[in-house]
C-alpha cells in the first residue's frame, strides 16, 4: 500500500479538487490511503471561530456564515446537481458543529479548539470523497478519530501507538482507495484530539507505519525539499536526496516542508517518504530515505519567526547551575514551549522558545520569582545546514543579531524582526 498527503493548499478551490483527481488517474490509485487537510486557509478560519466563541464576540456568527459561504462555492462548482447527498452531508456537518457550540460547557481553550477546529477536515474530505466517486474513483471515506487514538492533550495529543496500531490493522480495507483526515484523533472517551499544527503529515506517518506502507507522498505547491523557503530566500535550489536524520534536522530547525514527527515512523520501519509537486505529479521531487547522502551538498536556509529569546541570570549573581536549569525546563515543558536554541555562561542562561500555544507571559510570572528576566518577543531564528563562510556572511547583512551560535554542521542566529 501507498500513503499519500494532500495539503490544504493542493484543494484551497474546486479548480485544486479536480487537480487532485488528475493527481491520482496519473499516479495510480489502488491499495491507496489518501490523507486530507482542511482546505486552503480554512484551519486559520476555524481558529478565528474558537476565539471569537471564547471571548463571546459579535463577530462569531459572521465567522461561521464564511467558512459556510466558502465550502458552498466550491460544492456549487464541483457538483451541478445541486439535489447530489454531498450537499445534506456538509449540511449535516455543519448543523453537528453549531450543536458543538451550543452544548459545549468546557472554558478550557485547547478542549474548545480541537472540537472546533477538526470540522475543516471533516468538510473537505467528505467534498473530496463524494467528488472522486463522482469521477469513477470509488473510495471508502474513513473518521480518522475511529482509527488514531490519543492522550487528552488537546492541540497537541500523544499518539497511543498500540490502539493505533490495533485499529488500523482491523478496519483498513487494504485493497481499497480510502480517503481520511490529517491532523486530528480522538481520546479515550471520543473527544476529538488534533495532533499539533501543520500535524497532517504526521498522519500520513501514522497510517504508513501501521500498514506497512510501501511510501509516503506528501503533495506540495513546491517541486519538493528546497534549500530555502522560497517565500523568504531567492534562488532556492531542489534537494534530490535527503537522509532520514537530515530531514529529521530540517524538520526540528523548522523547515516547513515536513511535519517534525513524520519522519520518526517511517525511519522506524525503512519507509522512503516523497515529497512531490502536485502541479508536476510525474516529477521526481525529493525521496528521503536511510542512509543516503545530501544531493546536492548545499547550505540549507530556515527561518522560524515570531520567536522568544528569553535570558536568564540569578538574582545574587550566583551560578547557573543544573538545578536551575532543570526547574526552568520543566517550566518549559509544563507551559508547552519548545526550546529552539540553548547558550549558556556561569551566570547566564539563554534560550530561544517557540511559543505556538501563547503561554509565555504565564511562564514570565514564575520565572521572575527566581531568576533575573530579560526577554525579546518578536525575533526571528535563522539556521544554515551544511553552512560555508560565504553563506554566514549573506544572511548576516543588514541583521541586528542578539544571539549566534556554530556547531559542527550548524549555524544559528537570532535576530531582530
């Protein structure tokens, strides 16, 4: 079997749904598990739902009438039968997501956004399913809440490998086409769990390693894995070949292209992962697989902003010690930060946080119980693979650099924006 992974920007529009039927005629689609996202900017949609429902907005009801408005406009494209079930289906859909609303008790914010959230998912892949059986290609649309199971840590749940496991090997029909959501789970007592942002490749890993797929295709708007984020460099170069503790790298130092916690599952089992084009569904692209060296042998540029450098010293200027630094981590840990970056002196401890949850003024209040707090919010990080001289001295120009830090293979900086 094959897994393959369609973003939300490969079905952002019905003229995208229909690319993806010609993705799949052209590539084959047997013995197929066709991962979906939400479509185009539809997850940052429904976020701006859960806000406005948190905070009891006049806007919420209008929030609500255009994630309707945009998926009515792809169906009325897709489907000119306007009598064809997909219609009561997202209908349904939708009627399911305002009783979450109406009955939900919860204040807490995480169990509120992954019940909300998950529904961009569930719409576009039931589009999807119903569009491709239109076309002649028959498929079984699963709930990946009924195969993925999770801890209860809402916005970014702990996979249960041995349910998982269990379920996946029970109820996947093998021999069939089968199309189900990226990013969200379920819990033990069947409340929706999602499984961290952008995590819909981290499903396609999920599914691969417990059907032992033969690969992964992840679908992009890129010709693969690029050196750069094109968005943010210029003269970006296609990598051919990349390793599985490479894109491990890239993926940890935030190259978006993959999803951190794909590359685990399939290393675990060998299962060569393909990032392609969907604009170009017949071209190469990158494969990452065991063992094989970095084609080309290049740089490799990303940047990860809207990050924290938080520094901390002890208040009598005594040493930092390991204590110290393990009670911070824990801190770190409790308020669901990840540590990017680490330098540290006798007095002084500096890290660079990825604060994707908002928690960070929550973390400031403990640490200035005990620690000498200097912070910037707002900056930029800057990481170079495989970095040369040359490399160091582009990226540093017209920099206001707070940090910088080189090991062997590595070179960061953090910046102001």
């Amino acid at each position: 079997m094959r897994v393959f992974k369609f973003g939300g920007a490969s079905v952002k529009d019905a003229k995208g749904v229909r690319n993806l039927v010609r993705v799949l005629q052209e590539v084959g689609h047997s013995d197929l598990v066709v991962i979906v996202s939400a479509m185009g900017k539809m997850t940052n949609a429904f976020e701006k739902v859960v806000d406005h429902y948190v905070d009891n907005s006049d806007e919420l009801v209008f929030s609500i009438n255009s994630i309707k408005i945009y998926h009515q406009e792809i169906l009325e494209e897709l489907f000119s039968n306007k009598q064809h079930p997909v219609f009561d289906k997202i209908k349904k859909l939708f009627e399911d997501f305002n009783t979450t609303l109406d009955r939900n008790k919860s204040t807490q914010y995480d169990y509120i956004y992954d019940q909300v959230v998950s529904y961009g998912e569930l719409i576009s892949t039931t589009i999807v399913s119903e569009y491709l059986n239109d076309q002649g290609l028959h498929n079984e649309w699963l709930d990946a809440r009924d195969f993925i199971k999770t801890d209860n840590a809402y916005r970014d749940a702990e996979v249960d490998w041995e349910v998982t496991q269990s379920n996946i090997t029970k109820k996947i029909n093998k021999k069939a086409l089968s199309i189900t959501q990226g990013f969200i789970g379920a819990d033990s007592n069947n409340f929706t769990t999602t499984l961290g942002r952008e995590g819909s490749d981290y499903t396609a890993g999920i599914f691969a390693y417990c059907i032992n797929a033969d690969s992964v295709s992840i679908w992009k708007d890129v010709p693969g894995v690029l050196n750069a984020d094109p968005r943010v460099f210029d003269q970006t170069q296609l990598l051919f070949h990349v390793s599985y503790e490479e894109a491990i790298e890239l993926a940890f130092f935030g190259a978006s292209v993959i999803h951190p916690k794909t590359i685990q599952p399939l290393q675990r089992k060998e299962i060569p992962l393909h990032v392609k084009s969907f604009i170009d569904p017949l071209n190469e692209g990158t494969s990452v697989k065991k063992g094989q060296p970095l084609d080309p042998y290049i740089p490799c540029y990303i940047v990860k902003k809207k990050q924290v450098l938080l520094s901390l010293s002890s208040l009598d200027f005594s040493f930092i010690v390991e204590d110290n630094i393990s009670e911070v981590f824990s801190l770190f840990h409790k308020h669901h930060l990840k540590v990017d970056l680490i330098q540290n002196s006798a007095i002084s401890f500096s890290v660079c946080l990825d604060d994707k949850f908002d928690h960070f003024d929550q973390l400031l209040v403990q640490l200035k119980a005990k620690f000498r707090v200097t912070y910037n919010k707002n900056v930029s990080l800057y990481t170079i693979r495989h970095f040369t001289d040359e490399a160091i001295q582009s990226l540093e120009q017209n920099k206001d650099i707070l940090l910088k830090q080189i090991t062997r293979e590595t070179y960061q900086m953090v910046a102001k924006e």
